[in-house]
C-alpha cells in the first residue's frame, strides 16, 4: 500500500466524526434538509418526508425527531417566524434558507424538545449552520438563538454556569 492509498488524518477523522454522530444530530441534518426544500421549493411536507426517508443514511437517524422537527416547523411556521423576526438585524426575506431552516429547528426545540437542554439545541444548531450555511452563518444564528435561549427557556439559562457572572468570593 502506497502513501496515496492510506487515509490522510484528516480524513480519518472525518469519518470518525460521521460515525459519532447522534441519531438526534442525524435527525437534524434530515430535518433541515427537509425544511430548506419546504423554504426554498414549497413542496408538500408529505412529499419532503418521502423523498427524506429515502436518502442515504436516514436509518441512523432518529426518525421520531425528525418527524417532530419537520412537522412541527412547518405547521408552525407562522409562529416560528413571529419569535424569529424581532431578533433579525434584517428582513426575515432576506435571510438564507439555511439559516431562516436552522433558525426554525432552535426555536422549535427550545419550545417543545424540553429533554434537550438549551445548550444543546445551541451548539446542534450553531453546527448546522456551519456545515450547511454561508461562512459566517453560524455566528448570525448563535446571536439569534441565544437572545430566543433567554425568552423561550429564561430559568434553564439563568440556571447555566457559563451565562452567570464570574464568581466571587466574600471578601473575608
């Protein structure tokens, strides 16, 4: 076996990451999938779901999430957009469909998924974002969901340890 034959690290690694991936963080990437094709081509939800099922490697994922996630975005589109749209430094038209889907995903979670605590929905979208969206989406979507974080899941944030103030010690 040549040098040219053997994986690189990176590639290794790759496939490490594919492989470690929750069926919630697959259901996810179906899901946003699935929704930009809702955004972008205005299909039926019931076409989406077929064709989605369909696709290579949607048996790892969490097919009840998916379900919740598709559905419940698109049902409640209307309502998704109303907590989304204050938080928009711009007009939610002018957002991409990556990120208007991903954006959909956070503020539904944070309002039905309460098993999933916020930090997660937090990072599973801000990593959305980075593999499916433009090169600084990511950091759009953060500013978006963590001002939602706070309305949406007010105690849960307060509660976290790394949104508190630095800790101080009474002075003897």
């Amino acid at each position: 076996m040549s040098a040219a034959d053997t994986p690189s690290s990176s590639a290794k690694s790759a496939v490490r990451k594919a492989a470690d991936k929750s069926a919630r963080t697959r259901a996810r990437e179906f899901a946003l999938q699935a929704i930009y094709q809702h955004l972008v081509g205005r299909n039926a939800p019931v076409d989406i779901d077929t064709f989605t099922r369909d696709l290579a490697g949607f048996h790892k994922a969490d097919s009840v999430h998916f379900d919740a996630l598709l559905h419940g975005c698109i049902a409640e589109a209307a309502a998704m957009d109303a907590l989304i749209t204050p938080r928009l430094d711009r007009p939610l038209a002018e957002l991409s469909p990556i990120e208007h889907g991903v954006l959909w995903i956070g503020a539904y979670e944070f309002q039905h998924c309460l098993d999933v605590p916020w930090r997660v929905v937090l990072n599973e979208c801000i990593e959305l974002a980075k593999s499916f969206g433009g090169t600084d989406g990511h950091k759009y979507v953060n500013g978006v969901l963590h001002q939602l974080a706070s309305q949406l899941r007010p105690a849960e944030v307060a509660a976290s340890p790394a949104t508190r103030g630095p800790s101080r010690k009474p002075a003897p």
